[in-house]
C-alpha cells in the first residue's frame, strides 16, 4: 500500500525516493481462522511473503475477547522469532502483512495490519495494493471531521466503513469498496471472523487454502505450502469471503461479473517462481518467457548467462529453446543487502558490484547472452554489462524477460517517475547504447501473453494487466486526474530508530 500523502506532497510523478534499478512489490499478506497459535502460522506465512515486502511487518491476532497487535521494522525474523514475541499475540485467528514502501513512509503507524474501534467492535485490516482515488476520498473524509493517524492510502478504507449508513458491518464493508477505486487485496479481522477479497479487476493475487479444519488466506501459494495448507482455489476477481468462527465460508460478489485483469509482472518478477498463479507455475511461465524471447530474438553466442537470481528460469527457457548453454557466468552473494536501500547512486553502484560477480574463468573470451527480467533505469544492466567487459566477454547481447517498462504503476508496485524510466526517454537500439550492450531485445506483449498461455493479447480487452508495458490502465486514476491541485494533506513526518 502506497503512502498517498508522500506521492502528492512531491512531485506528479515523482513516486519513488528510492532508487532501486528493480521495480518492488510493495506488500504480502496472510491470514488464518481456526488455527491454534494463529499468529504462529501467520509468521511462518510471512516469511515465504518476505521478498513481497522487507521494510516492516505487522501481525494481529484475536482471542474472541480482544485483538492484540505487534508491529516492527525490518524482517519477519527479527521481529517474530522468539516464543515470548508470538505469545504476545494470543487466539485462534490472526492476520499479518509483510511492507515495502517509499522513504518518508516508513515508521511504525504506516505498518499493517491497521486497527480501529468501530461502533460493531475491533476492525483489523491488512492490505495488498494501492487505491489510486484515496486522497479525493481522504479530502472528503477530512472535511467532515475525520482524523487520520497514519499517511496510508489504507486508512481511507477504515474510515469509509466507519462513517456507512448501512445496518451490518458486511453492508458496511461492501459500501466502502463501492466508493474506491484502484486494487486491493484485503484480509479483514473482525468480532464475527474473517474477511477476505480482491478488487473487481483482480489485479492484485489473494489465495485461499485449508490447514485442517483452519482457513488460510495468503498473497502467494507458496505460503500455503510453508504452513502445509492445501491450495483450495484463487479468491476470484470481486468476490468477498466471510468466514465465521464455526468454519463457515460464505461468498459474495458486490461488483456483479467484472472482466478479469490481474497483474502480468506477477509472472515476470514479483512472486516466487515456486508459486502457482492463474493455474499456471510460475517457474515454467518465465521458462516458457525465455524461450519465446528465443524465437523472437536469437542471438549468435556461445553463452547464456541469467542475472541471478531472477533472470534464471527464463535463461535456461532461452538456452533450451537456442540449443545455446546455460553458465552461471554471474555469482550473486547472498548476503549483501538490498540495493534499493542505500541512499546514493555511488552506493548503489559500489553495492551492485558486491552482489554480483563475473565468472571470469567462463566468461573471457565468450559470447554471452545476458538474460534479465526488466529494465527499469538501466543503471543496473550497465553495471553489469560492464562487468562482462571487464571479465573478457567477446561479445553482450542483453535479453529482457518483459516488454519495455514505459509506464508507471499505480496499484501497489513502487516505480520510479516515468521520466526516470529508461524505455520511456528512448527506443530500443538508444537504450543498448546507454547499457553498452552490443544488442538488447525485449520480448514481445504477444510473446509474453503466450507464455502465460494465452493466444494473444486481446486488444479491446486484455487479459491483464499490462499497463506498465502499455500504458493501458484498467481503472481510473482520480488522484493523478487531480495532481495539480494545490491543496495538500500532510502529517508530521516520523523517524524511525
């Protein structure tokens, strides 16, 4: 969830302070009913959502009297290890949230599950996404007295619920969605139990799975297996679920049939490839990625080489489809921190080099194909092609997992301003220049569509969405309608230790 008060006190599309050459997920979530310990289960479900999100992590739990909380900075690990941490957080149901965010963002009252007393009781909700109409809403909101504690486009939604008319917390639940615009995956803790739900276009995942006689929610299926949940079916696009506390499942579809359009660059990058999404593996769909990038676009070399670790399963797609082998030219280190945390470019440039490494002894005197998943600025991918140079590499041909990255997002992934993007200032054969490539080749939006086993892509209604390729955005975008209002929000801004 995007922090909606730092994106419009900065620049239009100045949406990203920090300046990682990858784009981010900005969260993970999970939750669980009728599991002894469930805020055991919770943590272990967030570890397996950690790459979603390393900033900060929240839990809250519900014991049938009271809701407990206990957020912190940093990883699920350091925050969620020790026995005397988790038994701070007592009851059969509980839900967690995993965070990745902007600078100005951070601090502890940004970092989910939110909580709020409501006239019906507690009400906990853990969000995946961004509402790209939250700050018209949160003027409106403001102007009839309410007050904010935290700068999360996330909040807007608790507000909504708070002021309703309507009889039942569910109606009221229902009527704040109706107002919002954007997407969200919501994990909802309520006195009655749980609710779960996507937005109408199902942009960003949710997951739902069965841990005995406990319902689990999740991000990812992968975190079902952590917990040895067993995968029962995606939460559809615009559906609502409401599980009791006897276990019982009901579904609800506020929105009526909504057209489908969730979020491609799951595939390409943001989950785990051990993840299922859509039906399909997601390991074999960045295979299946590789090898259409093959067909499209052969190169003459003796290499291909992935730019660990997420370039991995498309090369080896590549290298099966061009008959080309597959070397580990590059050496990733485990334990160098990320890149999108240091604060200049010359300490991202120096990190680069720690985390990575040529194979000198592979590489001098090869041709290699580089294969990564994207191009966001393109300092990374210089860096890197530089660093074949250096090795001896006769020849780099860079390949790229992805269309050209044009657009910014604005459903709950951190990119940089579009005039920060390299393929929105420059064509394809401008960009190999600037990396240094001696070429680069982008799969095509068709190749990508046929990888996640469709046709193609359907042009009057694409079958996801694409928009950081195309430009085509499913919903509206009120707020960036509006970014040359002068009128701001602002709260105090808050340091964290």
């Amino acid at each position: 969830m995007t922090s909606h008060n730092e994106i419009f006190d900065r620049t239009p599309w100045d949406i990203s302070a920090g300046d990682d050459d990858k784009l981010h997920e900005e969260c993970g979530i999970f939750g669980v009913l009728g599991a002894r310990d469930a805020a055991v289960t919770v943590a272990q479900g967030l570890h397996a959502l950690q790459h979603r999100g390393q900033e900060a992590v929240g839990i809250t739990s519900f014991d049938g009297q009271e809701f407990f909380s206990r957020k912190g900075i940093g990883h699920v690990a350091a925050n969620f290890s020790s026995p005397s941490a988790l038994a701070e957080l007592p009851g059969m149901m509980a839900s967690g949230h995993v965070r990745y965010s902007t600078t100005g963002g951070a601090g502890l009252r940004n970092v989910q599950p939110l909580f709020a007393d409501l006239a019906s009781g507690g009400f906990s909700i853990a969000h995946n996404g961004n509402i790209s109409n939250a700050m018209f809403l949160k003027r409106d909101l403001v102007r009839k007295g309410a007050i904010f504690q935290s700068t999360s486009d996330t909040e807007v939604i608790i507000h909504l619920v708070a002021t309703s008319r309507y009889p039942t917390l569910l109606d009221r639940f229902v009527d704040a969605l109706r107002l919002i615009e954007g997407a969200y995956s919501l994990i909802c803790q309520t006195p009655e139990g749980m609710i779960a739900c996507r937005d109408p276009q199902g942009i960003r995942p949710l997951v739902m799975g069965k841990l005995g006689d406990a319902v689990v929610f999740a991000s990812e299926t992968v975190a079902l297996d952590v917990v040895g949940a067993d995968f029962v079916r995606e939460v559809d696009p615009g559906e609502l679920l409401q599980v009791d506390f006897d276990g019982n499942i009901s579904s609800h579809r506020p929105f009526g049939k909504t057209d489908a359009r969730p979020c491609i660059f799951e595939h390409v990058y943001f989950s785990r490839p051990d993840s299922i999404m859509g039906g399909n593996s997601v390991y074999q769909v960045r295979k299946a990625i590789g090898a259409q990038l093959a067909m499209e676009s052969p190169a003459d070399a003796d290499l291909v080489i992935p730019v660990p670790d997420s370039g991995v399963p498309a090369a080896l797609g590549y290298a099966q489809e061009s008959g080309i082998p597959f070397e580990l030219g590059i050496i990733r280190s485990h334990y160098v921190g990320r890149t999108f945390i240091q604060p200049s470019d010359g300490a991202r440039n120096a990190d680069v080099k720690r985390k990575h490494n040529a194979n000198r002894a592979l590489v001098a005197g090869k041709r290699i194909v580089l294969i990564d998943d994207s191009i966001v600025r393109g300092t990374t991918s210089l860096k890197i092609v530089q660093m074949m140079r250096e090795a001896g590499a006769a020849e780099v041909h860079m390949r790229i997992a992805s269309p050209p990255t044009e657009h910014s997002c604005f459903y709950g992934v951190d990119t940089p301003e579009r005039s920060k993007l390299l393929a929105a200032r420059m064509d394809v054969k401008a960009m190999a220049e600037f990396i240094q490539a001696d070429s680069l080749a982008f799969v095509s939006i068709d190749g990508l569509y046929r990888a996640v086993g469709e046709a193609e892509r359907k042009k009057s209604c694409p079958q996801y969405c694409d928009a950081c390729f195309t430009g085509e955005y499913p919903t509206r975008l009120t707020d960036m309608a509006e970014r040359d209002n002068p009128e701001q929000l602002s709260l105090a801004v808050e340091k964290v230790a």
